[in-house]
C-alpha cells in the first residue's frame, strides 16, 4: 500500500500530536482486511534508517497492538512488541496505542511511542479519539480513491485492448488470407484475380489505417474539466467544421452533477455516437437533449435525420457501438438505441443513467 500523497500531510499532523503530547515517536498504519497486515502509512521521530514493521494481526509478536484491535480500546504498555523493537532505547519506551475507525470499524493504529516515564496528557487523550476517527476515515477514502482510480485505468486499457482485438486483429487475419490468394495468383499468372486481390487489400489497409487514427484519437482525447456541458460544446464545434451536418445540444438540466467517471464515460459515449452521426448517417441535423427524469434519473437523447439503421440491427453493432456499450455498463447506466420511423427517418440513441449508478459502480469497482 504505497501512499506518497497522503505521507506528507500525515507527517505534519503526526509532528503535531508528537509535541503536544510530549512523545518521542509517532506513527500511523493501517490495516488491510484481506490479511490482518498493519501497513505503515507515516512515521515521525524514528532514528534514520530505521523502519517501523509491518506485522500480522494476531501475531506474537506484537500483542499490544492485536489488543488494541481485537477490543478496540486504546492502551498503554512497555514496549515489548514489535512496533517498537527496532527503536534506539527500545527497552526504556512505553507505546501508546489509539484504534483508528472508518464508521464503527477499527481501520488502523496510531502508535506514541514514550521515554520510560512519559505519558499522554490528559487533556490530549480527550483529544485524541476523535482525531484518530478523523485520520482513518480521511486516510481510509484517500485509498479507496486510489483504488477506485486504479480499477477506473485498468477498466479503460482492457476496453482499449478489446477494441484494438476486434478492430484490428480480425482486419490483420483477413489480410493474411487475402495476402495467401494473392501469393496463388501470382504462381498462376492470373492478372484479374491479381488486380482483384491488391484492390481488396489496399482498402482494408486503408479501412485499418482509419481504425487506428481513431483509438489514437479516442486514447488521447480528455473531457474539459469545466463539465459534460462545455466539453460537449467544443466536441460539437470540431465535428460543424468536418461536415455540413448541424448538430443542436439541448442541455434541460444545466446544474445536473454526475460523479467525475459518469461524466468522463459519458462525455466517450456522446462523442463516439456524433462521430457515428457525421461518418454515416448522412443526416443534415443531429440533436443532443440532456434532461433529468423522475427519480433522479438523468436521460441523455441523441438523434439525427439520416439514412437510420440497417433492416438487421445486429450489423449496425459496430465497434464503436460495442465500446459504447461497455462504457455504458461500467457506470451502471442503459443504453438502447433504434430507428426514427415516425419522424422522417434516423437514429436515435438513449443513455439512462439512475441516481445510484455510481455508488453501485465504486462498490462493484473495489469489491
């Protein structure tokens, strides 16, 4: 659990509580559920070249700090444990143990660590519960964060992975059998079938070369850190100056707060289905309506006036489709898409996302 943001504010807080409680040392770990593994977040006072260890929960070798979880009360003690061993004058401390808590759940330890006669001031061990529910709640959302970030990266590379397999791959293998027939035709001097094999190839390297011109435009583009709204506008503003299609955003709910990864999929989502629009619609207009529904649901609509879906709608499943579909899931939102029948023709999109999508995301995400 490496944690450089949070190391240095915590230091400053633990300086702090050294001075005013008159302790020689001071360090705070927190505890991983997994194992029972006490993870140093932050120490202060301890001899250079030194660390404090991590030890495991229900080890013999550090029973005050097993206590101090196992009851979860705070506890005084010499320093006959491992937190403290590798201290100078180890055995002339005493150690001051205080739980640490995220909701009613210890979480970690703060560990004082005092010259043989030393003890927490009174007024400071009133103090001090409530500072160390403060420190492991913010320290326990700081790693959550973290992890939440972390899936967030991993989620985003494996749907880049996936797009450049179904994008990219399948195109390599057609060409290799079209480069195979090519090599036959040749043997047998067989100039139409020549002609016809070098046609077919030099538009599906043209089709791939398209293809990776947009993964690295997708990997590379990043949401306006002003908000859907805005970023919306200027991916709206790039497209009127590729075509004559217009395109209108409708914006119903303009103080609408999605959580940051809501917005960030669903600003992909919006751009990749214009893209479609301006690539194939052939459509004069396009429309983008964002509006909040009943319960908190927030509706995104997106239409145009074009040539609509195919008969099969399993073909218009593009990839770009697909990756939309992913992005949709990964927020806990539905997608649904079909044909403009009853106005002229088109396509319009919905992407619904529920009040509670994304809190039922970051849970799945770190679970």
């Amino acid at each position: 659990m490496d944690t450089p943001d949070l190391r240095v504010p915590v230091e400053r807080l633990l300086r702090a509580v050294v001075s005013l409680s008159g302790a020689r040392a001071a360090a705070l770990r927190m505890l991983e559920p997994e194992d029972g593994t006490l993870h140093l977040i932050a120490a202060v006072g301890v001899p250079a070249g030194l660390q404090l260890q991590n030890h495991m929960r229900g080890g013999d070798d550090c029973r005050v700090c097993q206590d101090v979880l196992t009851h979860d009360t705070a506890r005084s003690a010499p320093s006959a444990c491992a937190c403290a061993r590798d201290l100078h004058h180890a055995a002339e401390e005493r150690i001051f143990v205080l739980p640490l808590h995220h909701g009613d759940i210890p979480c970690g330890v703060l560990n004082l660590f005092f010259d043989h006669d030393g003890v927490v001031p009174e007024a400071l061990s009133l103090l001090l519960p409530a500072l160390g529910d403060m420190m492991g709640l913010a320290i326990d959302n700081a790693i959550l964060s973290e992890k939440v970030l972390h899936h967030s990266l991993t989620r985003e590379r494996q749907m880049l992975a996936g797009e450049v397999h179904d994008g990219l791959a399948q195109s390599l293998t057609w060409l290799r059998m079209r480069t195979r027939m090519l090599r036959g035709a040749l043997n047998k001097q067989d100039t139409r079938q020549t002609e016809r094999y070098i046609d077919d190839i030099d538009s599906s390297l043209a089709e791939a070369h398209t293809r990776v011109r947009e993964l690295i435009t997708d990997f590379r583009t990043s949401m306006d850190p002003r908000g859907l709204d805005v970023a919306l506008r200027q991916v709206i503003e790039e497209l009127d100056e590729l075509s004559d299609l217009k395109l209108h955003l409708d914006n119903q709910s303009p103080h609408l707060r999605l959580h940051p990864e809501q917005e960030r999929q669903v600003f992909h989502i919006v751009r990749e289905a214009l893209s479609n629009i301006v690539k194939h619609a052939q459509a004069r207009s396009g429309w983008i309506t964002i509006t909040e529904e009943p319960e908190g649901v927030c509706c995104i609509h997106v239409e145009d006036d074009g040539v609509g879906l195919p008969a099969d709608k399993a073909a218009s499943v593009s990839y770009g489709m697909h990756l939309m579909l992913e992005r949709a899931h990964h927020i806990g939102a539905k997608l649904e898409m079909g044909r403009r029948v009853q106005t002229g023709g088109g396509t319009w999109l919905r992407l619904l996302i529920p009040a509670n999508a994304h809190r039922l995301a970051l849970v799945d995400h770190t679970s």
